[in-house]
C-alpha cells in the first residue's frame, strides 16, 4: 500500500518547526571488523577442511616407513539470502510535501534499515555460537569439535564473564591450539569482541599499565605482551550482555560473502502515479573454522 498524504498529514502544513527521527546518526560497519569479506559468484559457497598428516614416527633399522593418509573432512556452507525492503509513496504526498522530498527522506531510511539488518545477521552468527551447529556438527563455540585426533574446545571448560583471569585462560587455550591431525598450531588472538556491557571492563584490561583490581604493582601482562594486538571491537547487536570472544588470526574463521551489492531502484506507475522506491542486497555470513574464535557464554 502506497504511503499517501494522510499519512503526513502535518508535512502539508507551513509552520512546522523542524522534522526529527530520521536524521540519527550511525555507528561505522561493525561487522567489518570481525568478518573477513570476500566476493561471490555463485548461489552458494563451500569451505572444505584437508586434514594433513599426523606425527611422523620413528624407524627402526632396516624397517619399512610408515605410510600416512591425508583427506578430505567436513563442509562448510555459506548459503547467500536476498535481503530486501521498499516503500510506495502517492504522487499527490509527494506534490504537496511543505518540507522538501517526502520520497528523499525515506530513501536515506531504507540504506539505514538494509545496514542495521547486515549488522544483526553477522552478530547472529555469535548469538547462535553455542546452539547452532556448524560444519563439523558441533556449535562454533564447543568443548567437543571431533578432530582425528580427538575432541578439541574452543570454549572455557567453566562459563565465566570477562575478567583477568577468564581472558588469560582463553589465550592459553589458543597458545595450545592443534590441528586436525593433532599437530601444534601457531597461532594468538588479535582481538577482544564483546557486548556493550563489557566496555568499561575491556578498557581496563587492556589499557590499564598496571593489573587491574589490585594493589599489587604488577604490569599488565596482556598489555605488555602485546597478546591482542588489535584491542578490543564492541558489536551492538550481540544480545547475551556476558557472552564474549576472542578472534585469533587463525584464516578462514569468520567470513561473510557479498553475493551481489545492495542495488537501489525506483518506477512510477503509469495510472496511479504512485513511485515505488526498492533496495536489494545479497550476501551470507558464516564461519568455517572453529579455531579462528574462541570465547565463554559468560558466568549467567
């Protein structure tokens, strides 16, 4: 249905002070920050995990060598939505409009709404981490991603909120990171991505000189070590207060494919003159391994 004069009645009236609501501003991407962009051609697209080989054992004289067997493991699937909205607006609104363009005020409205929907489906991806499985089977946050060489956790055994020694345990836990095969990885968090409610606390514990909640005259070793090197990312839309996480620079861990650029349109119809205004997106988010985020649901 086209929005028509009723709808503004007040628009097409002089003397009205100032027109508010639509002129807020908005935070930068957030989700830029923790989703490695790529491009996409297809409906869909697939990751697929190559496990290498194990440890090579030792030899005994004269004995044969031991053969190993490298393959192919699971899939993981980006599957792109279009993500769409539109407004339909009377010629007669349009005509009458006391206060600029009715149709240009709204257009800025749809872009706002596309960017605000982007932002929830990356911050969906770790809203769901603990109860929707990826492509191992297992949620991307979970104390038993089945490896070849067992079961491996890329969460604290105890739930706990962000603190010292919460954030201290889950970069040990990265530090001793394996592969598939059971191999030792390199690897370290880069960044802190938490819940606005964990703003002040990050601060603190990333930028304090000094250890934070104690008289003791220790350095901050997280700090000082340089074990986050890129600080801390508030994401608005994480909806759990105490969930948080750490990005590791393990690649091919969160990603988000940009299937086709958000498209803008507009046609008028012949016999009612109504204008109809449509922005179209398509793109996907995801993750495809696990290492690439660790974290804790918090101690609630």
């Amino acid at each position: 249905m086209a929005m028509n004069r009723a709808s503004f009645a007040k628009m097409l009236e002089p003397g009205l002070n100032t027109l508010f609501g639509l002129e807020y501003d908005s935070y930068p991407a957030e989700y830029e920050a923790v989703f490695e962009s790529n491009t996409s051609q297809k409906a869909f697209e697939e990751d697929v995990l190559l496990a290498g080989f194990g440890n090579a054992p030792t030899k005994s004289e004269g004995s044969a060598v031991s053969y190993d067997a490298a393959s192919q493991q699971w899939t993981a699937r980006y599957q792109h939505e279009t993500v769409a909205l539109a407004f339909s607006i009377t010629e007669e609104a349009e005509e009458d409009g006391q206060y600029g363009s009715i149709a240009s005020r709204y257009t800025k409205a749809l872009a706002r709404s596309m960017a605000s929907t982007k932002e929830i489906k990356a911050a969906n991806i770790l809203n769901t981490a603990t109860t929707v499985n990826g492509g191992d089977g297992a949620p991307l946050l979970s104390a038993a991603h089945p490896t070849q060489a067992g079961n491996q956790s890329n969460i604290l055994a105890t739930p706990a909120d962000l603190s010292e020694v919460s954030l201290e345990a889950i970069l040990i836990q990265i530090a001793d990171m394996k592969d598939d095969r059971g191999l030792r990885v390199a690897a370290q968090g880069t960044k802190l991505v938490i819940p606005t409610a964990y703003t002040f606390v990050a601060e603190r514990l990333l930028e304090s000189q000094l250890r934070t909640g104690t008289a003791d005259n220790d350095i901050n070793a997280i700090r000082q070590g340089g074990y986050l090197p890129q600080g801390y990312h508030i994401m608005r839309r994480l909806t759990d207060s105490d969930q948080w996480f750490v990005q590791t620079d393990i690649p091919d861990g969160l990603k988000m494919f940009q299937r086709s650029p958000m498209k803008k349109g507009m046609e008028g119809d012949f016999e009612t003159g109504n204008v109809r205004y449509k922005v179209r997106e398509r793109y996907s988010f995801g993750a495809t391994d696990w290492r690439g985020i660790f974290g804790s649901q918090g101690a609630a």
